[in-house]
C-alpha cells in the first residue's frame, strides 16, 4: 500500500468519525428532551390562553352587570328622593313611582344573583389558571436545566469535533490534490464514503467480491496510481 493511499484511508477513517460525531450531536437525548419539554410548554401555554378567555370574557360579563346594577341603584335612589321629598303630590305619580322602584329593586336582584352565578364560575377557572400556571413554571424550570445540560453535551462534542477536524486538515493538506480531488468528489456522491478497503477480494463499501483478476490487477497497480471499485466506484485501498 503506498503513503498516499494509507493516509487517504486515514482521512476517510477520521471523515466517517467526524459524521458521527456531527450526528451525535443533533441527536443528544438532551435535544430530545429539550423539544419534549418545549411541547409540553407551548400545550401548556394554549390551555392557558383558553382558560384566560374564559376567565376574560366572565370578568367582562361580570363588569357589564355591575355597570347595570349601578344604574338601577342610582335610579332607585332618585326615584326614592322624588317620591318621598315632597315633590310629586298626584297619587298616580306616585304609584307608578312606587311600581317602577319595585321593578328596579326586582331586576337588581335578579342582576346580583347573576354577578353571584359568574362570581362562583370564576372560582374554578382561577383555580385552574393558577394551576397550570404553576405547571408551566415548572417545564420553565425544567427547560433552563436541559438547555445547561445540553449546551455541556454539546461542548464536548464540539471540542472532539474540532479536534478532528484539525487531524483532518493535516491529512488533507499533504494529499496529492488529484487523489483528493478524486476523493471529495465521490465521497459528496456515495454517502460520506469516498474510499474503501480491499479485504481479501471484498470492497468494505459496497462489501460485493471483486474478480480474482480485477483483485489482481490492482494489488499490481504501480505507486502512486489508485483504482476504483468496479460496483460502488469507491478509491480501493489496499
């Protein structure tokens, strides 16, 4: 075997480490976790949404009946300071006066308990907010811990990623350009894997045998020439 095609394989030894560590890192179960964890809270940020809706729209009921209650309150009372100030004299007046307080008094009553019924379903609604509230601090809490723990798993792989990808550079840089040229392009093409051990009279890439003669040919093949696997088309090292 000569030094370029053992250095080439050592290149496509440290290129095949490099995509897995690339790979290692998107699929840290840290990552899973994080996702998992922004799921839970953004689900937990729609049933909050609902249930402030909810919630919303009882407060604005309930502010529209107190303004109702208000009205018939400071109609009573000056309806009452009309009835009983000695302004109006007529006995009709005055009953139908004495009708209308009544009906006031009766529809403000009937308003109150309204306030009351919205009052007792605002309870369990504010109980709930304050629950899922809680659990949404939580995941909060939860997600700050995986990301510190994700950033940690991240930076040791980044740094054996960078590590690598220095032994990289230096095997490439004392390629012959050709070899290499040669290299980059078949491995963008065949998944990362531009060249391939011969093994007995097996390619490690494509692990098809190869005729004895093609075998042959390129163990006889002079130094500094290279051939290609006759099914993948990978650079065969041997």
């Amino acid at each position: 075997m000569s030094a370029n095609l053992a250095s080439l394989m050592d290149l496509q030894d440290v290129d095949t480490l490099l995509d897995q560590l690339k790979h290692k890192r998107e699929v840290l179960p840290e990552r899973r976790s994080l996702a998992d964890a922004m799921n839970v809270a953004r689900s937990l940020d729609r049933q909050l949404a609902d249930l402030t809706s909810q919630r919303d729209a009882l407060v604005a009921r309930q502010a529209e009946l107190e303004a109702e209650i208000e009205s018939a309150t400071a109609r009573v009372v000056m309806i009452e300071r009309r009835l009983y100030g000695g302004e109006v004299s007529a006995s009709r007046d005055l009953q139908a006066m004495s009708e209308e307080v009544d009906h006031l008094r009766s529809r403000r009553a009937t308003l109150e308990d309204s306030e009351l019924a919205l009052m007792e379903d605002t309870e369990p609604l504010d109980a709930e907010i304050a629950k899922v509230s809680q659990l949404r601090s939580d995941v909060d809490a939860e997600i700050t811990r995986i990301s510190e723990a994700l950033a940690v798993a991240e930076a040791g792989v980044d740094a054996q990623i960078t590590e690598r990808e220095g032994e990289r550079h230096r095997l490439a840089e004392a390629m012959p350009q050709a070899l290499l040229a040669e290299y980059e392009r078949l491995r963008s093409r065949l998944g990362g894997e531009g060249a391939a051990r011969l093994v007995g009279d097996s390619c490690t890439g494509c692990h098809l045998r190869m005729p004895a003669t093609e075998v042959e040919r390129i163990r006889r093949l002079p130094p500094g020439s290279f051939a290609n696997c006759e099914q993948c088309g990978r650079i065969i090292v041997h």
